[in-house]
C-alpha cells in the first residue's frame, strides 16, 4: 500500500510540472523585434489592415472618433463576455510604455508584458501569422493616435475560465502560425492571403470552432454560429457564396451587396477597414476567397 501511495505521489508531481510546463507563457524570441525601426505611414495600412478599431475604438465612434483608442466594446462567447482594452499610447491607461516585443508578444503570443495569457478573444491566433516589420510599424502608427485615460472595462468571465494558467493548454491545443491555405502559387492570391489569415482575421467570426473554443479549420470561414446568439455568421468560401471577385472587392469598398443590400451591424466596421485600403488589396481578398476550399453548409 505504501508502495502504491508513492506511486501515486509521484505521478502527481510529475503531472503538476507537466502542467506548469505546458500552460505557461512563452514568448516569441526577443530577437524577433529586436532593431525594428516602425514606419507609421505602413502601420496606418497594418491598423486597418488588422481592424483594429472595430474593438478597440470605443462601441460607435466614428470618423477621427475611431482612432481614439479607449475600448470597451463587448465581445460575447460561451465562455463569457470579453471586452477590449484601452490601447491608446496613455501610459497609465492604454500602451504608452510597450515597447515593440510588447506589442508583439500580445499580438503573436498572446502574452502580456507582466507575462500573464490574454484570451484569444484577442486574435492572436490570427496575428501569430504576421511579419514583424508589420508589427514594428503597427507599434509606430499606434504611438501616434490620441490618448485616452478611459479604463478598461474588466471581462465578465466565470469559473473556471477566469484561471488564466489555463490558456496556457489551449494555445498548447490550437496556436499555430501555419497558412490555412497552403502551397499558394499566384502572387494576388498570396497577398489575399496574408491580408486574411494575419491581419484581417476574417477565420475569428467565419469559422466554426470546436467545444473548446479553437477554429475547426477543416471548415475555415465555412460559416458559424453568431456568438452573441443572434443568427449565424454566413459562409464566405465558394461553397456559399457565389458572388464574383468584383462583387466581393466592391462590397469591401462600398458595403453593397450585388442585390444591393448594404452591410449592417459588425460587417459594418469591417468594411469601413476595408474602405481604407488600396483597390488591388480587396482585389487580393477577393481573388483569396475564391481560391479556398468549398465549404458545403454553413456551420450552425
């Protein structure tokens, strides 16, 4: 029985360490931001690239209003309601005093820079895919922005989601850099690419996700359930959406639809980021979505 006993004991230290070594915070290499010099006039093009102020401006500013970067807007799953944080260059209540590696540590890993997980309301599972550079710039534009000393609004998160140490496994389960559509030969597609699957995170709210909140990628931007629990999410690959790709640049541009319809609650924001960049980008997102795999039905 003692013999037992021991047995049990170790298995249970063994487990612990394992547990401490794989929910744990890491980082991406120090060296990665180290020497960038940001550009701000291509990080404007990462900011709304990476629609950055459709969460983090505050719920519905518009015009200059949207670079004012206080936060709060609400964002709902089945874990709990995550808001987003005050990330204007304040140094007491946004990112003042992030360095470049800070930023890229939150964006690529999801880590703040008091080393504690963020949740992957924060797209970093999409951002773990950007260049550096972009990060380097984007860091630059942001510096530049109005502060604001708005505080962030706490998340309303229960048990046992609210144990951070726990994002540690599920970015051990579901964080990858790797492109969802590989092997791409075209040069727009490639771009197109780069545009969603970094920075426009477009796979985030088009995607199905699993019970435990990571993307089922056999069915990427295959459509979902609308987190809020209102309606679903359409799908946007060839399978359920047979607009052209001047259909799909110009709603990018416009928020027409080909029926002209106009784009109305979240796609609203999205298409004011849109709005922002050059036409061969939407162009490249167009050319992208057509080349991804067909997804049947919408995910409900």
């Amino acid at each position: 029985m003692r013999t037992f006993l021991k047995v049990i004991a170790l298995l249970a230290v063994v487990g612990a360490v394992v547990f401490w070594w794989v929910t744990r915070p890491v980082t991406p290499l120090e060296d990665s931001y180290a020497g960038l010099t940001g550009d701000p006039a291509h990080g404007e093009w990462v900011f709304w690239a990476g629609g950055c102020a459709s969460c983090h401006a505050a719920p519905g500013a518009e015009g200059e209003d949207r670079l004012v970067l206080s936060g709060g807007v609400p964002l709902a799953s089945d874990f709990g309601t995550f808001h987003a944080p005050n990330i204007s260059p304040d140094p007491e209540a946004g990112i003042g005093g992030w360095s470049v590696a800070d930023l890229g540590n939150a964006m690529q890993a999801g880590v703040s820079p008091g080393g504690h997980h963020y949740y992957p309301a924060f797209p970093f599972t999409t951002y773990i895919r950007a260049e550096a550079q972009d990060i380097a710039d984007l860091h630059s534009f942001l510096m530049t922005l109005p502060t604001s000393q708005v505080p962030s609004v706490p998340h309303d998160v229960g048990f046992p989601f609210n144990i951070r140490r726990e994002l540690g496994g599920w970015k051990w389960l579901f964080l990858d850099g790797d492109w969802v559509l590989e092997d791409v030969s075209d040069p727009v597609v490639e771009r197109g690419r780069y545009i969603v699957e970094a920075l426009g995170h477009c796979g985030e709210c088009h995607t199905p996700r699993n019970m435990f909140g990571g993307l089922d990628k056999s069915r990427w931007l295959g459509g979902a359930p609308n987190p809020s629990g209102q309606g679903s999410i359409p799908n946007i690959t060839p399978g359920g959406l047979d607009w052209s790709e001047g259909d799909i640049a110009e709603y990018l541009r416009s928020g027409f639809t080909p029926d002209f319809d106009v784009a109305g609650g979240e796609m609203a924001d999205v298409v004011a980021n849109m709005a922002m960049l050059s036409d061969e980008d939407r162009a490249a997102i167009a050319a992208y979505l057509k080349a991804v795999p067909a997804v049947g039905a919408a995910a409900q």
